[in-house]
C-alpha cells in the first residue's frame, strides 16, 4: 500500500499556516467612542489642575453653592435672602447630588471648589458629547479635532472652571441635539418615538438648568416645526412638547407649594433684565467697562477663542449651503445662538458667560463644515496642519502659564482672616451694587459685614476693617465710586494685600477710630445697641503684604 505523499511548500516559502504568511491586517481607525472618552479625560484632567488657585471666586459661585447646599436640605433652593427663583433649580439639584455623594463643606470657598470639580466633570461629559455629535455627522476625525480645540480653549476653561449654569446647560443642549441628527438622517435608528422623547427630555433639564437655554432649545424647534427642516415634523413636535411640559412641571410644583409670587416677580426681573430695560451687570450696564476694551485686554490670554468665533459667519453660510436635514437642524441651533447673542450684545444684558452659549454650537458648526484640504494638494494640507498646531500649541502655553500664576485672592484673604481676625467683627465693603458683592457672599458666615460708609454708622456697627476689591471698584461694579473709596483709605496701609488677574489688589484695611461727636446719638436706633468686643490693635504687617499703589 503506497502513502500519499502531502505537497509540500517550495523552499524558502513559508507555509500557509504560519504567522509569517498570514495576511497582515492593517487596523481600522478608532471607534468614535474612543475619541470621545480621550476628549472628556483631557478636558477634565487640564480643568482640575490648579482648580483652587488659578482663578479667584467669582460672585455667582457662593451663591449657586448655597443654593445647591439648601437644595440638599430639602425644598426649594434658597439663600439667606429667601426662595431664589431668578433661575430654575436644575443644576442646583445636580450640586445637591454631588454634594450628597462627596460630602459637605462647612467653609464656603472649599464648597465652591468642590463644585468646580463638578464642573469640570460636567465639562468632560460635553467633550464626550461633543466628539460623537461631529463624527455622527460628520467624521471621527473632524469629532477628535472639535474636542480637542474644546478641551484646550481658554475660554471655555475658564468658564467651565467656574460655578456658572452654562457649563451644565450646553451639557444638556448638545444631549439633546445628538439624539436629534440621529433622527434627521436618512437612516434613522429605530424607535423614533422614544429617541425623540429622550431628546425632549435633555433639552428640558437644559431649560431646567438656565431660563436662557430656550432661546438654542425651544427656538430652533418651533423654527424646524414651521420650516419642516431637520428630522420628520411629528417627531420635532413631540421633542418639543416634552421640553414645554419639563418647564411647565416645574411652575406647576411652585405654584402648588404656594410660591407664585415670588417665583413671578424673579421672573420679570429676569426677562426685563435679558430684554435688556434693566441693566444691573454686564458690557451694557451703565459705568461699566465696554466690550471693546475687554476684548483688547483678554486679547493675549484668548487670542484662539477670538480665532473661532470669527469665522461665525463662514460657518453660518457653510450650513446654511448644505441642504441635508441634519444641517439644516444644526443650522438652525447656529443661526438661534448668533441671534441670541447679537439682541445681547445691542439691546439686552451682555455677560461674559453668555458667549459660550455661542462659542460651543459654532465649534460644532465649523467642524461638520470647514472642508478638509484634498489629499493631492499636500502643501495646503501641510498649511492648515501647521495653523491648527500653532492654535494648538499657543493655547497650551496660555494655559501653562495662566496655571501657575496665583489668582486665589479671597482664598488667602479668608485664610488671614481666620487667623487675625476675630469671628463675628464687623468689616465695611465696598463691592456690589444692587445686591451684596463677592466680599459679603464669601465671608458672611463668619464675619458681619454691611456698607457702613460714614464714620458714625461704623461707629453703631463696631465696624473696624475694610476689605476693597480694587478692580471691581474701578470698573465700576462697586456700590461706592472710586473716588469715596480712595477717600475712605487715603493714608492707610492695607494690613494685607494680594494680586491676582481677577480683582487686581484685593487689600484688607484697619480702619482708625471714629471721633465721637454729638451725631452719633442720632444714628442709634433704640434696641440695636452694639454688643462684641473691641478688637485689639494689629499687629506687625505680615510679610505678605506689597506696597500697593493704593
């Protein structure tokens, strides 16, 4: 019986069922969940470094921190003022959770930077957002690019390293709109219904976090309504109905809890004021700093951002030529957050925060549109390469070196003061204007504080200290002008002094002793004697403090 011989592989060849011969499979690009993940981890990590120290407390942020603390308590969110109703409660549940699950903090500034870790967890998650809403439309690499520009822009930074409602509010925005493209595509995923449920749900609690949210949620709906753009029209009512009814149910529970009054008067103060026929802060307030002037001072630090939105129009027009369903859903959310910002920046209240509400749907606008250069023009491709990693590069130095410069002013101050300074002295401020200023708001839970201007009603108050935010005073935010404020201080030298980009000289003073006189009888109101001790002379001036030219 002969054995079959087997054929055998030629000399020098490998055999087919060896490693060597087996075809090599080149990898396929990155899933785009991938890219999103990478873009929240960078945006968070370059958002926690320094969180404490790289930018001062802003007024709003012990506000928003208490009203999240009394959110935890149960209720509605208040302050010590009462019921706080100027904005929805949405984002001050989201800190009342936050708060729950990494506990509270009795000092106010280290709850505010509790919550800018929120923040900047919040900031990761719109990255991620970002990333898979400009490859659903349009390509992996063109979603890696936008959070790329978003993890690093200084601007949105800063505002996300803040206590501010916008951050939470384009969370919420860009949820909801990416579960809109998916609608308005040809092949739209199944269970429309549902999906656009979900999307009504998100642009609700964007609503539900800022009363400002409807001008980029409700108004590009009710436009996609009428003009029949984006997905199919029973589907963008249905979206729609669910973010009304999110808003509506919120009103209901006030009324219900027998809060209307107050929740209308807030209200009509906030529409007067984003009308613009009430103008208490802001570009636009009275004695208050221009726009323009901002721009050129903020021009160094922010130069990309500038870059971005002024290329607005092209990415407007580049939309506005694309006739697809998806762009013409996304045109809608560009040309309503233009407007917004447009009627703000002519006739309403012009903050510096309301520009991210702009800044993040026109990243989203110029990645889905600005066409990539062709693969057989390479030196143009070499060009627009080298532009975005100057863009790239310039942002990482301003942020190296905005991170290592100190700005922790009230921090430091706060921490002079718990150490020098009796609990329960009373301290004359100077800041805000209508309302108390970040002095009041960060350190009323330890000192009195009020705006005793003459010597006499620092007299009734034992008032004997003076803490002046220089920069808010000469921008003009402060309730007393520059001029009493240099009157008030004119031969003092501040016990302490600090300097940072925020609020320039922020100075703590010992005020001298009123000289008794014959009206001091008059200011004292019968039962509001003063009580509390005299507080002892200071001492040496510590080493931290600088000549300031105050």
């Amino acid at each position: 019986m002969t054995v079959p011989r087997t054929a055998s592989a030629p000399v020098g060849t490998a055999s087919a069922s060896s490693p060597s011969a087996r075809p090599h499979r080149r990898r396929g690009p990155l899933p785009a969940g991938v890219y999103a993940a990478l873009a929240a981890l960078l945006t968070v990590a370059l958002r926690l470094v320094e969180i404490g120290r790289a930018g001062d407390v802003f007024v709003d942020e012990p506000i928003y921190r208490r009203l999240g603390d009394s959110a935890a308590a149960g209720g509605f969110p208040r302050t010590g003022e009462g019921l706080f109703f100027l904005h929805p409660p949405g984002y001050f549940y989201v800190e009342a959770g936050w708060t729950k699950l990494v506990g509270g903090h009795a000092d106010v500034i280290a709850g505010v930077h509790s919550s800018r870790v929120l923040n900047s967890l919040l900031a990761g998650v719109t990255a991620a957002l970002l990333v898979l809403l400009v490859a659903r439309v349009r390509s992996r690499g063109a979603g890696a690019a936008a959070g790329l520009l978003f993890a690093l822009d200084q601007f949105c930074i800063r505002q996300n390293d803040r206590v501010l409602l916008e951050t939470a509010t384009m969370m919420w925005v860009l949820a909801g709109y990416l579960v809109l493209v998916g609608l308005a595509r040809p092949d739209p995923p199944g269970r429309p219904r549902t999906r656009a449920l979900l999307a009504g749900v998100f642009l609700g609690l964007a609503v539900l976090t800022k009363d400002h949210a409807a001008l980029i949620a409700v108004l590009p709906l009710l436009a996609a309504l009428l003009l029949g753009w984006g997905p199919p029209r029973r589907l963008v009512a249905l979206t729609l109905s669910v973010t009304v009814l999110s808003y509506g149910v919120y009103v209901a529970f006030t009324v219900a809890f027998g809060h209307l009054a107050p929740f209308w008067e807030a209200k009509t103060v906030g529409v007067r004021r984003l009308l613009g026929l009430l103008q208490e802060t802001g570009f636009n307030a009275a004695g208050t700093p221009s726009l323009a002037s901002r721009l050129v001072d903020e021009l160094p630090g922010y130069a990309t951002t500038y870059l971005l939105l002024a290329l607005t129009p092209v990415a407007l027009v580049l939309l506005w030529r694309r006739k697809e369903p998806v762009y013409r859903l996304l045109t809608l959310l560009h040309a309503s957050a233009i407007l917004t910002l447009g009627y703000a920046l002519a006739f309403g209240t012009l903050e510096e925060q309301a520009l991210y509400l702009l800044f993040v749907p026109n990243l989203v606008a110029l990645a889905v549109t600005v066409p990539a250069p062709s693969r057989r023009r390479r030196g143009l491709r070499v060009l627009v390469g080298g532009v975005l990693l100057a863009v790239l590069a310039t942002s990482a130095g301003v942020y190296a070196q905005s991170r290592w410069t100190p700005d922790d002013g009230f921090v430091r101050l706060r921490a002079y003061l718990l150490t020098h300074v009796p609990a329960g002295s009373g301290i004359v401020t100077v800041d805000g204007q209508r309302t108390r200023g970040v002095t009041t708001w960060t350190l009323d839970d330890t000192y009195r504080l009020g705006r005793w201007a003459t010597p006499g009603e620092r007299a009734v108050a034992d008032a004997d200290y003076l803490i002046v935010p220089w920069r808010v005073v000469e921008q003009g935010y402060g309730h007393s002008s520059l001029t009493e404020v240099r009157r008030l201080t004119d031969g003092l030298r501040p016990l302490v002094a600090y300097h940072g980009h925020t609020y320039g000289t922020l100075a703590l003073y010992r005020l001298p002793a009123p000289l008794p006189g014959p009206d001091l009888a008059r200011l004292v109101v019968p039962g509001s004697a003063v009580t509390g001790p005299l507080l002892p002379a200071p001492g040496p001036v510590p080493a931290e403090v600088s000549d300031a030219p105050r």
